[in-house]
C-alpha cells in the first residue's frame, strides 16, 4: 500500500527535517482478533500533531495522523462487518492513518452517521474525546464557560455541555472568528474576546451570567486565559 511516513524514530518534529515526510509503499497491514482492516478515506492530523514526541515503541518508518474515516474490509469482530463506513482514532503507538489502509482496535471504531462525509467524520474522534473528558461529568443546571469555543475542541465541548447542563444550564462561549456558529451549538452566551473593548471579556460574563460565577470552566487555549477565566 501507498503511505506517507516519517523516517526518524521518536519526533515529529519537521523543523530541521522538510524532507522527513515520504511517499513510500509498505506492506499491506495485518488486523488481529481485536482489530479491523481499513481502507481509509479520509484523514485528519492536529495543527500540532507534527511536533509531539513519539512513543518509544512507535514503529518506524512512522505513518503520522490518527483521526481516520473509513470502509471495513474485514473483521473478525461481530461488532463490525465488511462495507461498513466508520471513523476511528487509531493509537499513538501505531501507525496512523496517512495511508491506504489502516488497522485499528473495534474499542477504538463506531459507524458513520447517515449524512456525514468522511471528511467531516475523520475530524470528529480526538477533538470530541477530548471535549468528552471535560464535560462528561455534567450533572445539570452547571454555569460551564468555554474559552477558545471556536475551536475543534471548543466547538465540541459547547455541544456536549448544553447536552450535560439541560436547560436549567448555562454556556458562556469565548472565541474570535466565527463565534456566531456557537449559538446554533447550544451556547447561552456568545462574547467575541476581539470586539470588547480593552478586551476584558470577563467583565461581560460577569454582568450576563446570574451570580456573575462560572461552575465548570472549559479552557482550549491555555496561558492567561486560563488565569482570568479561573477567576470567575
């Protein structure tokens, strides 16, 4: 099969190394018991995927990005079945989906949603588990503020906590451009950090939300939004 690899062992770190990534042919890979054997349709890789280390037992040459969409083409799993469109996130310590094939653990696997492209699907595991990790625990009625909401993450994690807090809830949304897509997300609030003057978003959260205090606070940027938005 075709794929594109990175040739050094333990970085993706393509700084120094422009010509790092290749298209090589590798053999077709084998799926065990656990696992299915995909023909990839569409791939996705992180603004920073590119950049983080690699596991020690990674295998090289290194196929990169892990957010796939695909067809089955055989499993041994009664989960899953031949034909059978999926997205997946494939494991870090194997190979990525950057190829034609792709195998992957069923634990790792769900089916497509009638209606969605496999370019869409295949942006949808990393950023929607990591939004998961946050506002999984809601329990209703929570006061939940996501900084950077117009993000991958960010946009994820405005779902599933209007999903979490119920209507008695509410979801205060910062971002810059494109924040009015939020709203149709389920935000209660939707504040655009780049058209408050002096830039003190807070203060309008303050002002919006009843009690002017946030319950759970929901950060995709880090840094100084991190400190002011712990402070409400």
């Amino acid at each position: 099969m075709r794929a594109i690899t990175l040739l050094t062992p333990q970085t993706y770190d393509l700084t120094n190394q422009p010509t790092s990534l290749t298209l090589t042919t590798l053999p077709l890979p084998t799926p065990s018991e656990s696992q299915v054997l995909l023909r990839i349709t569409a791939t996705a890789i992180t603004p920073y995927e590119l950049s983080w280390p690699a596991p020690p037992s990674a295998p090289t040459p290194r196929i990169p990005a892990h957010d796939v969409a695909g067809t089955v083409i055989s499993s041994a799993s009664p989960l899953f079945k031949a034909e059978d469109e999926v997205f997946a996130l494939l494991p870090y310590d194997g190979q990525g989906g950057m190829a034609e094939y792709a195998v992957c653990d069923v634990r790792f696997l769900a089916r497509m949603p009638k209606g969605m492209e496999a370019v869409e699907a295949a942006s949808v595991p990393r950023a929607t588990l990591t939004a998961l990790q946050a506002c999984g625990g809601l329990e209703g009625g929570e006061r939940v503020l996501v900084m950077g909401g117009t993000g991958a993450v960010g946009r994820m994690a405005v779902q599933l906590a209007r999903r979490g807090v119920g209507e008695r809830g509410v979801v205060v949304a910062v971002g810059g451009f494109g924040c009015k897509v939020l709203e149709g997300l389920g935000a209660s609030l939707v504040v655009n950090y780049k058209e408050v003057e002096g830039g003190r978003w807070e203060d309008i959260v303050r002002k919006r939300v009843e009690g002017g205090e946030i319950d759970v606070l929901v950060d995709c940027l880090g840094g100084e939004s991190l400190e002011r938005g712990t402070e409400l």
